[in-house]
C-alpha cells in the first residue's frame, strides 16, 4: 500500500513537471529568424546605446591641446577657432586643454612642479588658463576670455584681471583657484589628458574632432570646413554649413 502511495505521488510530481514545460514552451518570447542566424550577441549590438552613433544634430566635440604663449596656438585661437565658433556656436562644443609640450614633477612634499615649453611664465598662465576654463562654463564667455587672454599672455595676472573685467567674469574664485594647489592640480590633469593622446603630440596646437585628430594641417587651416565635414558624415549637411 505505502508502495503504491509512493508511485501515485511520483506520476503526479512527473505530470506536474510536464504542465510546467509545456506552459513555458507557449509562454517564452519568441526568438525572430535574425536572433536565430546572428546569435545572442547580434541582439546586444542591435540595442547598444555605446555602439549608436551620435545624432546628427549633436554638436561636434573639439578639444583644443594648447599653450597659453605659443604664438601658434595664438593664431588658431584667434584667426581660426573664435571666427568658426561665431559662425557656427550650435554645432560645436569646445574644451580646452592649456598645457602643450610641458612636464609635471611631483616634489618630495607632494606639491607640484611644472617644465612648459616657453618658460615659467607660460606655466603660470596655462594655470590661470586652466582655472578659468574650469570657473566659466558659458561656452561663449569661456571661449572670449581665452582668446582674451591669450592675445597678450606676458604678464598673466594683470591679463586675467583685464579680460575678466572686460567679459563680466568673476575674479575672486578663479584667482583663489590659481593662488591655491588646486590651480596646479587642473593643469596636472590637463597633462594628463595630452599625454594620453595616440597619436602623441608632436605639434601644438593639437585638435581633436569628436575624438580624432585626423587631418592636422586641414583642421588647422579650416576649422570651420572639418567641423562641417563632420558633422556631413553624420547626416544632413548642417544649413550653416550650407
């Protein structure tokens, strides 16, 4: 008898097991012919948000490598960067990175020691560059106070304090900031961020368009025609590129 009981609960166990199977067969999502032919990883790709390109209305991403007393870095700034940026603000977005050819040093108390290309005094001004860029995040009041300053760079303070006045920039923070440890830890990451370019600097200014440093001597000459270019390869010419 105990027997039989036994038998009786293990057909229900099995029937109950066969239900379960049967109703999950009917109930999973259904896999399309392409899941079948691609795999599981065509899946991932087809809803990667990090594989999707940019849209085409996004705005291009120009990083500027640059030293504040480099006549070269003068020139784009002024006679190339500014005029792109006043024809055409809405697609491009533009980050500085004052620091160029220099080198960083830690020091045995921990503080920072700086090497720049045209002497200390250029270290000093690519610091209050940097604590600037940091301090103004309007992209237009940032982009004039550079321009600004880089224009007559030979005594940075007195430049600093001419250009923020001259551009309604507050002064007592960013000058905290220059004055501090925090200016030199700026322009630190500042180096970091060029020595981590591939490929190296070799020449300054560098730029970079979303990422690629492409053709140099073009992008030098004609901002404004390789931000166009691409932001062409993304979609629709922009009208102000037309």
């Amino acid at each position: 008898m105990f027997q039989k009981r036994q038998l009786r609960f293990i057909y229900l166990v099995i029937l109950i097991v066969v239900i379960v199977l049967i109703y999950k067969s009917f109930t999973s999502p259904h896999r399309s012919s392409s899941d079948e032919e691609h795999g599981p990883d065509a899946r991932v790709e087809q809803t990667s948000d990090e594989a999707a390109p940019k849209p085409s209305d996004a705005p291009i991403y120009v990083m500027v490598f640059y030293e504040a007393l480099c006549p070269d870095s003068k020139y784009f700034v002024l006679r190339q960067l500014q005029p792109a940026f006043q024809r055409a603000p809405s697609i491009m977005e533009i980050q500085f990175i004052p620091y160029g050819k220099a080198t960083t040093t830690t020091k045995q108390d921990g503080s920072l020691a700086f090497d720049c290309q045209h002497g200390p005094i250029e270290c000093e001004a690519n610091i209050i560059h940097a604590c600037v860029v940091e301090a103004v995040h309007d992209a237009k009041t940032r982009l004039d106070m550079v321009a600004c300053m880089i224009r007559d760079n030979i005594i940075p303070r007195e430049s600093f304090q001419r250009c923020a006045k001259e551009h309604g920039v507050e002064i007592e923070s960013i000058q905290k900031c220059y004055d501090s440890p925090h200016g030199a830890e700026l322009l630190k990451l500042h180096g970091e961020a060029t020595h981590a370019l591939r490929p190296q600097v070799s020449f300054i200014p560098t730029i970079t368009l979303d990422g690629s440093q492409g053709n140099q001597k073009t992008i030098l000459k004609d901002l404004f025609g390789s931000v166009c270019q691409v932001a062409a390869g993304r979609g629709p010419l922009p009208e102000v590129c037309k």
